[in-house]
C-alpha cells in the first residue's frame, strides 16, 4: 500500500473508534484497593480516613479507574444512585474542606499502581491528571492567551469550577475561560475532564446557562462528598 493510502487508512480507522475508550483493569478486590487508596491517603495527609461521608464515593471512584462496569453515580437532579459511564470523566461537589481537592489526587496516584491507561481517538494516553485551580488558569491565560495547555490534554483536572473570575482579558480580548475551556473540550469529545466545585451540577446553569451544565450532564459522572469541613478537624 503507498504510504498515502496507510496514512489515509490509519486516519479512516482512528475515525471508526469512539472517542474514549476504557480498558478493564481487572479482577481485583475492592477491599485491597481501598486498603491501597487509605495508604496512599495517609501518605499525602496524616488524618486521612474513610468513612460513611466519602467511602461509597471513593468506592465507585476505583471502579472508575478500573473500568469496572459496576461503577455507579449520581444522577445530578434526583442524587439517586445510577449506573455511571466509564468513558466520561468526573464531577466531585461538596462544600468546602469536605476532601474534594484530596480525591482527585489520591485517584490519580492511584491510577499509578496498574499504570492505567485509556485510548483516546485510538491513542493510548495514561489516565493521569494535575488538577489546576479554575482562577490560576484564569490567570494563565491572561498572561498567555493560550487555552490549549487546558483544551488539548486528553485527561485534565480543575479544582473550585465557579470560583474563577467570569471573564479575563489578554491584549484586550475577553474570555470566559472555563465555559471556553468545557464547551472545546466537550466538541472534541476525545478528552476526560475531572472537576471539582462547591456548586452542585444542577446549580451550574446560573453560573454558566444551560450550554455548559447540559455538556458537563455528558461529559461527567456526578458525585457528592458530604459531612464537616474537615480543615476544622
Ligand atoms: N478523607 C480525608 N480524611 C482526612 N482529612 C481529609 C480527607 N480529605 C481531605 N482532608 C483534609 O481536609 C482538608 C480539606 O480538604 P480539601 O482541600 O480536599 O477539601 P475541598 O473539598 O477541596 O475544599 P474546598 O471546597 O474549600 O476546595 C485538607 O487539609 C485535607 O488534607
Ligand atoms: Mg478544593
């Protein structure tokens, strides 16, 4: 075959594959795995505990990283108990000081145990993530004017969506950075988005309007991290 045509035939094929696809990382037992995550807890913070606020979510957030199909979530308006969808990525919301932060980077140093990977428009990508705070980005792009650091990454995290400034200016061009940053991202469709916010999924559309809270509906499995401000111990 001339290289044109493999060339053309590799792009026909990467078209034919979903977008994201996840592999199984299985069998493996659930009392283990929370036994490694609690490990990994306690290396990152001392006090590190499960408990009946955040254990059902640290549960199905390994089942996520398997890719278990026994992962369940919410649903975002009822907060019934649903089956969740191993290709979308992750919206953790919960008041402040409730762990959300700390999940996210307990599961990605988790996800190093098996060296998990995804496959990304037909690419294998590891399924890793720095979660950036939603106002440093902000402020990022105002020095850069570049989203594509946030756009392009096919696994990318962000702490407090909502708490970033609404627009930010680069040589006088305003942005709405992460509705920008979410509405490429979903287009694109090949790309996990990890989020974190005080703001319940159903409070979105009055930050956002329904754009943005109808694509994070798709993009996300919903989760709620309940109980005390743990900064007050
Ligand atoms: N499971 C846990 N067990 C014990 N301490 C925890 C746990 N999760 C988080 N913490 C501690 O609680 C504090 C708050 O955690 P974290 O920053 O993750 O909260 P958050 O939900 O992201 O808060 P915010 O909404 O303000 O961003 C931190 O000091 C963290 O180390
Ligand atoms: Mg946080």
């Amino acid at each position: 075959m001339a290289m044109q045509t493999i060339s053309q035939a590799i792009t026909h094929a990467r078209r034919q594959c979903p977008p994201i696809v996840r592999i199984a990382y299985a069998p493996y037992r659930m009392t283990s795995a929370l036994e490694a995550l609690t490990m990994i807890g306690r290396a990152v913070c001392p006090g590190f505990v499960l408990n009946a606020d955040n254990r059902w979510v640290f549960e199905n957030l390994i089942r996520w990283v398997h890719g278990d199909a026994a992962f369940e979530c919410l649903d975002p308006d009822t907060r019934q108990v649903r089956r969740g969808n191993l290709n979308a990525g992750i919206y953790l919301a919960g008041n402040t000081g409730t762990g959300k932060t700390l999940a996210l980077e307990v599961l990605d140093r988790y996800t190093t145990i098996d060296n998990v990977h995804l496959y990304a428009d037909g690419t294998p990508v590891r399924l890793h993530w720095t979660a950036r705070g939603t106002s440093d980005v902000c402020d990022a792009y105002q020095a850069t004017g570049d989203l594509s650091p946030w756009t392009d990454r096919t696994v990318a995290a962000f702490n407090d969506l909502g708490a970033e400034p609404t627009q930010s200016i680069h040589m006088g061009n305003r942005v709405d950075v992460m509705r920008t940053i979410i509405e490429r991202r979903a287009d694109l469709r090949s790309r996990v988005t990890l989020l974190t916010s005080n703001y319940p999924l159903s409070a979105l559309s009055t930050i956002y309007g329904d754009r943005v809270q109808s694509r994070l509906y798709e993009m996300c499995n919903y989760f709620e991290l309940r109980g005390q401000d743990r900064r007050r111990g």
